[in-house]
C-alpha cells in the first residue's frame, strides 16, 4: 500500500521564531492524535517544506517524529558547488535532514524564469544526491486549460523534466499535479477533473518509465472543506498545501481529514 502523503510547503514564510510556535501547535495536537490512535493507523506521511533558513532548527524538532513526518526543501540548484552565489545545493539539503526536494514549483518557473530543462537537470542532482526523492511539480495555466490542452502541456513538462530517469530504474518519485490556475486562487480544481489528470500522469509515468513507487500528489488551494473529496479519488495519492498550510491548527485538520480517508 502506498502511504498517502500531506504535504506543507510554506513558502518565503516563516522565520525560525515562528517555525517553533508553529510545531508547538502542531505537535501538541499531534500528540494528542498518538494518544487516542494506534499511531500505525496513520496512513499518511508528512512532510513539511519550510525555507532554507529553517531547515536545520524545522529538522531538531520533528527528529523525534522522523517515522511519519519529513523534511523537504522547496528547490535546489543543479550543480554540486561552486561560484552560484545564493544558491543551495543537495548536499547542503541533505545535511539539513532533507529527503525530499520540490522541483518546479509553478512561482520558480513562472517568476524566476526556470525553464523545464532547468529543471530537469535538478531532477538529475536530486537523484545524484543518494537516497533523496524529488516532488517535480507539473500543471497548466488558465489558457491551457481553456482550450482542453492540460494533458499534452503536463505530458511535455514531465518528459523533459524526467529525461534524466528516462532508461533508469528510479526507487521513488513524488509528482506534484498543480494547475496554476488554482493555486493560491482559492478556485481548487473538481475532485472529478483532478482524478482524470492524476490518471493520465500516473499512466503516462508507468508507460515511459521504471519507478518503484510513484505518487502523485495535488496541489492547489487545498482546504479543510475539500480535502476528504479530493483524498477520496483513487488516483490522488496526497496533498501539497500552501496558504492552509501555515496555520497549524487548519493543517492539523487537514492531516487528520486526510489520513482518515
Ligand atoms: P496553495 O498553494 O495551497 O496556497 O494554493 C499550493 C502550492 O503552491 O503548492
């Protein structure tokens, strides 16, 4: 059985002050939920994807948590070292606490320009980095979705991107569905058309690769109000949650709602 994943990605938000009240929150509830449930019954991995700057103190508090809750960076550059002045490579994530790594987060590609090659070459650094699993994020804008051409855009985003793997046999991959269009908008897309494209990308991936085990998360103004519907589709394996994701009382809800299901 796959383990449904719940997915925070918090942004250019937070500070490490902040990072600690937040899991003071969180872990409190969390605790409270271990108490009453077997914690085996959770059937749903975490994963909390704060800014580099709070990776490291985000790591010393969930340490003890390591069995269901994860770290994840929101992006790495390529290369392994060298003269990229600002940039943070998977090594440095690693030591960190890192095993995940979002790759192509809709604002890196739309505002910071990164093009799917780009991105593809990070897909390559991830894998080079041993033992660290990507969350490649792949969706259409508005347009796209207008003129019913969502599923040969993401199929492009996906073949390029996943060059790297391309005749490899890869242990794991996270693939992040997120529509542009619903991100942050408060406009998630119909459980019914999200399940249609999660079919497509998962069939697409197992036809034109070998990976152990792929999950294929959505993302896009999730909430406690659809996540049970949107969990509730066979073809969604999880959730990556932004705005709602940074009050830890809503994203406790969701976690709870989520491994429910
Ligand atoms: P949102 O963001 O939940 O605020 O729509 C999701 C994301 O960008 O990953």
């Amino acid at each position: 059985m796959k383990k449904k994943i719940v997915a925070a990605n918090f942004k250019m938000n937070k500070t490490d002050e902040d990072i600690k009240k937040y899991f003071a929150v969180f872990l409190d509830r969390i605790n409270g939920l271990r108490n009453k449930t077997s914690f085996n019954d959770f059937d749903a991995e975490l994963i909390f994807a704060p800014p580099f700057t709070s990776l490291s103190e985000t790591h010393k508090i969930i340490e003890p948590y390591m069995d269901f809750i994860k770290l994840s960076s929101q992006n790495i550059y390529s290369e392994k070292s060298g003269a990229y002045t600002g940039e943070i490579s998977i090594d440095m994530i690693k030591s960190c606490g890192c095993v995940y790594s979002i790759i192509g987060h809709s604002e890196r590609r739309n505002i910071f320009k990164e093009s799917d090659e780009l991105i593809g070459k990070k897909i390559e650094a991830v894998y080079s980095g041993g033992g660290m699993t990507p969350i490649l994020c792949v969706g259409e804008n508005l347009e796209i979705r207008k003129q019913n051409g969502q599923e040969k855009f993401v199929e492009n985003q996906l073949a390029v991107g996943l060059n790297y793997i391309k005749g490899r046999n890869i242990p794991s991959l996270i693939v992040a569905y997120e529509p542009v269009w619903a991100i942050g908008t408060g406009m998630p897309i119909k459980a019914d058309d999200g399940e249609a494209m999660h079919g497509f990308i998962s069939d697409y991936i197992i036809s034109s690769f070998s990976i152990g085990e792929l999950r294929v998360i959505y993302g896009g103004s999730v909430t406690e109000a659809n996540i049970k519907e949107l969990m509730g589709k066979p073809h969604i394996d999880g959730v990556l949650v932004g705005g709602a994701s940074l009050d830890p009382q809503s994203f406790h809800n969701i976690f709870k709602l989520a491994a429910a299901q």
